[in-house]
C-alpha cells in the first residue's frame, strides 16, 4: 500500500510543476558557449578569405565529410593571403559528425563551427554545402575575392598568424 501511495504522490506532485516545453520555431532556446552546429568558412577585415586550401580539416575529419580542391593564387586573382586557396570546399552534412576535428586542425582559423542549430534537408543533394553557402559575407571595409593586387602588398593588410607552438 505505502508504494502506491508514493506513486500518486509523485504523479500528483509533477502535475503541479510548470512544463519544461518550449515552443519551438517561436521560442528558440539559448545554445551554450561551446556548442557546435553548422560550419562557416571566414574572412580577414580586408575580404581576403582565411582558407587557404591545405586540405588539413579534411585529412582530420574522421567521417570523410570534407573535400577541398585547392588553386594557385595570382596577383590578378587573389583569394586568400596564402600561395594557395581552395576553389572547391565541400561539406557533406549528412556524413559530418560534429566533432570539431576540422575546426582544430585549421592553421588560419578558416573553419569554425558557429551556433546555427537548424539544419533539414528535403533532399540529399542539398545537405552538401559548397564554399558559397559556408563563406562569411564581406566585412565592412573589404574588397570582395577574387581581389586584384600589386605583387607582395596583399600581406600588409592580413594580421600575423599566431604560432602553433607558443
């Protein structure tokens, strides 16, 4: 008999309790600091894109979601501050696992996992996001890429990449 009591008065007891549902497309809940959702490829205040297609966040990324296609830059056509840039970056979100691993691997900081949580795809082709869906727009101030430059300038602009090993 007692164990029955207890039951009721537990089933009682949350009857009384506010729910914890939130509304959701309405109400969106806070993410935490550290959490990871859709990829963003970024840019320095000057539009030059931070990538500069190493291919290191794809060599990390143990679900194999990842695929970069780098190019030579030309003083005509400059992307990135690098000798290099990547033409094709690929993300197959249906295969990317969230881990972080590209975000850890990148020397420049190109890629970050940023707080956007809503990702549905109706059909498998649009769950791959290109380099046009993942890059940042152009800051205020900046020259969109490809840029056209005087050869050995494009680097004054571009602040110093930190030390891996400091």
């Amino acid at each position: 008999m007692l164990p029955l009591i207890r039951g009721m008065w537990t089933t009682l007891r949350s009857m009384l309790e506010k729910p914890v549902t939130v509304q959701y497309p309405e109400e969106k809940r806070p993410v935490r600091t550290r959490f990871r959702g859709r990829h963003a490829l970024k840019r320095y205040d000057n539009g030059l894109e931070k990538c500069i297609g190493c291919a290191l966040c794809a060599a990390a990324c143990p679900s194999d979601a990842i695929f970069v296609e780098a190019a030579e830059n030309t003083d005509e056509k400059r992307f990135s501050p690098g000798e290099r840039y990547a033409s094709t970056y690929e993300i197959n979100m249906l295969r990317c696992i969230f881990c972080g691993f590209c975000e850890d691997a990148c020397p420049t900081e190109a890629i970050v996992l940023e707080d956007n949580y809503e990702l549905s795809f109706v059909e498998r082709a649009k769950a791959i996001y290109t380099k046009d869906m993942l890059l940042d727009p152009v800051p205020d101030g900046g020259k969109p890429t490809p840029q056209k430059v005087e050869p050995g300038v494009y680097m004054r602009s571009v602040p110093e990449m930190k030390d891996p090993t400091d």
